[in-house]
C-alpha cells in the first residue's frame, strides 16, 4: 500500500475565524482565483472539492471521494508551521519574526562568524525586488542581501559570480547557527541569482532551504516502522532532511507531478510527500491571479494520470497548508482553512472541518497500523 500526499502550497479554503489577529480576514484563496479568473477545474471538483464548506464557485457533481477542510492550530501562516502540524506537530509559540528588519547586532555577529564585510537591504522585502533594487549594489559591494517578511525566515541573496552558491551555502549555514533561542526563526533560505542590472533572475534549481529540526513526528514513526517515506520537491528541506528514506528534488509543479507519478509507480510500501510550491512562490506572493489559475488549471489536467496509477490499497490526499491570496493586498501569505480531499478504497463522504491538520498525519499512521499518541485524530 502507497499513501501519496500531495501538498497544494497555498490554495487556501477561505480566513480562518481567527484571521482577523493576522490582518487577513476576507482572504479566501481559492474562491477569489476563480471569481478573478473564470477558470474551470472539473476534476478537483469531482472529488468533492466544490461540496466543502466556504467554497463557492465550483459546481457539485457526485464526489468519487471524500472531501472537508482543515483548520490551522500551529500559531503562524507560513510553511513550516503548516507542514509541522501536518505531521503531529503542535506548537506552543509562533516562529519569532521581524517586521522591522533584524537587529543590527545579530547581523554584525553573524558577518563576522561568516566572514563577510557586510549585508544589504535587511527588511522584509519581496525576493525578486530585492535583487532587483540591491542588486547592482551587491556588484558592486559583493555584500550579501538579507531580507525577511511576514514569516520567519532569514533569507540571503547573492550573485553566484559574486558569492558563489556553496559559499552562499556556507554563510547561510553560519546564520542558521546563530538564529536561535531568542532569536529562533523557521528557516534560514540561501537565494543564488544570476543575471546583470535591469535582468536579474533567481537560480531556483540552486536554492537551499535550512529549516529547524522539528521535534519527534509522524515520520519519524514510519521510517521507524520500516516504511518508505520519499519527500519530493521541498519537503525533506521543510522538515531539515528528518524522517526521510529517499529525497527527490523538483524544477516546478510540472517537474514535481511528473515524479510523483514515476514514483507511484515504483514498488514501495510507505509515504509518497510531495509540495507543489509554484502557486505560493510563483503566482501566490506575486499577486498574480491569472497566473495561479494557469497552475490550478495545470493540476487540475494531471489529476486523471494521478488517480489513474493509484492501486486498488492506495490513498491519495490533496491538502494544503495556509493560503496566499493572490488577489488580496500586501504579499504575504493568508491565514486560511487548509483543503483535505481524499481518494482511497472505501472512502467517501463529507469529512467536515476538522479541529486541526495534525488529522492527517494520524490517518497515515492509522492506515499503515502504527500507533501514534500524539496530537490529530485518525480519519479512518
């Protein structure tokens, strides 16, 4: 038996009640991409997606599987506390961010352990005008630029003739060091880009993600249990390389369906852990509508291949871990009900809301016929 979970980064199912103490209260991802863009997706609406609760604009023919959303305990919207929870992960604290930019006395500690004679920008700042504004200073200066935003998350962006990526790398890894405890954040992110002033592009096959160990999960309990547990595209990063047997890395949603299907195809009991991340990095923080409904539009197609290959004792889940409203203002990510559809033998009907996203984790485990006491309550 195979248990593919597929991660729709983003598409969020409407504000949680809570929203209003995060500043997104209205934010409804996937309903406002298809008032803003017409675009149809009949084979997410087969699975019952058009049936859950808040979404509105899809039409409701007899569901081939189960449906329901999730709501968000972890406190935050980012994607670690999302896929944290996913797992069995429940967080007493937000991830520390900095609204402000970081403290001028992290920063020169953290130049001077890594060697470097300075830094650029350090404020929250979109990744792709960051290079574009700081990016003939950094030329000029071979300063890194550092950035954050509304997650926790210390990025570095730097030319790859300047920094070259395994010093990037490097430097990143100096960061990650130093920002914890008090200063503890998420993720620290090295952003190589590539390119000359007014074309500055990010080189995304060379990103590199150095997330905190999250602490005992669920899969751990697989891998523990002798299951394969394969994380593709940035998955392992999310979950700092922990609880993997196989990691595959991904170029895009095209790239990271194409894998998931060769792989669903391959001999292995266990978890297949894919995250789609185009329509949050792409199209989500970019407010780009038209452009999430080309990836929405994107899946939607290659659902049949999925559901195609799956084998009479396998599971499919479509999820998501927060929203980001590509119509709503600012650029951040959207506190929002996360999707749970649900395609396997025997399995039909209305889900509902379900109190947290740590239900997921405990379905896996249940249907393998490992025990899990931590938090999330078996769907089975």
């Amino acid at each position: 038996m195979k248990v593919i979970a597929l991660v729709l980064d983003s598409v969020g199912l409407g504000y949680l009640p809570d929203a209003p103490l995060f500043g997104d209260e209205g934010a409804d991802t996937l309903d406002h991409t298809l008032l803003k863009t017409g675009v149809e997706l009949p084979h997410l609406a087969s699975l019952g997606l058009g049936w859950v609760p808040g979404v509105h604009t899809l039409p409701r023919p007899k569901p081939q599987g189960a449906f329901g959303r999730m709501r968000e305990v972890n406190p935050g919207k980012d994607t670690t506390t999302g896929h944290f929870e996913f797992v069995g992960v429940h967080l007493e604290r937000p991830f520390r961010t900095y609204p402000e930019g970081f403290p001028e006395e992290l920063l020169r500690a953290w130049a001077e352990a890594a060697g470097v004679g300075g830094w650029l920008l350090n404020r929250p700042y979109s990744g792709t005008e960051a290079i574009k504004d700081y990016g003939e200073a950094h030329l000029k200066t071979g300063f890194p630029i550092v950035y954050t935003s509304a997650d926790s998350v210390f990025q570095v962006a730097a030319h790859v003739e300047v920094i070259p990526p395994e010093e990037l790398y490097r430097i990143s890894e100096v960061a990650r060091a130093l920002l914890r405890g008090e200063h503890q954040v998420a993720r620290v992110i090295a952003r190589p880009f590539a390119g000359s002033p007014g074309a500055f592009y990010r080189r995304e096959d060379l990103r590199r993600d150095f997330a905190l160990e999250p602490p005992r999960n669920v899969l751990d309990l697989l891998v523990e249990g002798g299951l394969e547990v394969i994380g593709v595209g940035k998955i392992p990063d999310i979950y700092a390389h922990r609880g993997f047997t196989r990691e595959v890395k991904t170029a895009d949603n095209k790239d990271g369906l194409e894998k998931t299907l060769a792989l669903m195809k391959e001999p292995f009991r266990g978890l297949l852990f894919t995250n789609l991340v185009d329509f949050d990095a792409k199209y989500g923080h970019r407010r780009d509508p038209q452009g999430y409904a080309r990836a929405l539009k994107e899946l939607d197609a290659f659902l049949p291949r999925l559901l195609e290959a799956l084998g009479p004792e396998d599971h499919l889940f479509l999820v998501s871990d927060h929203g980001n409203d590509p119509t709503f203002f600012g650029t951040d990510h959207t506190r929002e009900y996360g999707m749970l559809l649900w395609v396997g033998p025997g399995v039909e009907g209305d889900l509902g809301t379900r109190e947290t996203f740590a239900d997921l984790g405990a379905t896996w485990a249940r249907l393998f016929g490992l025990s899990w006491d931590g938090p999330g309550k078996s769907l089975v």
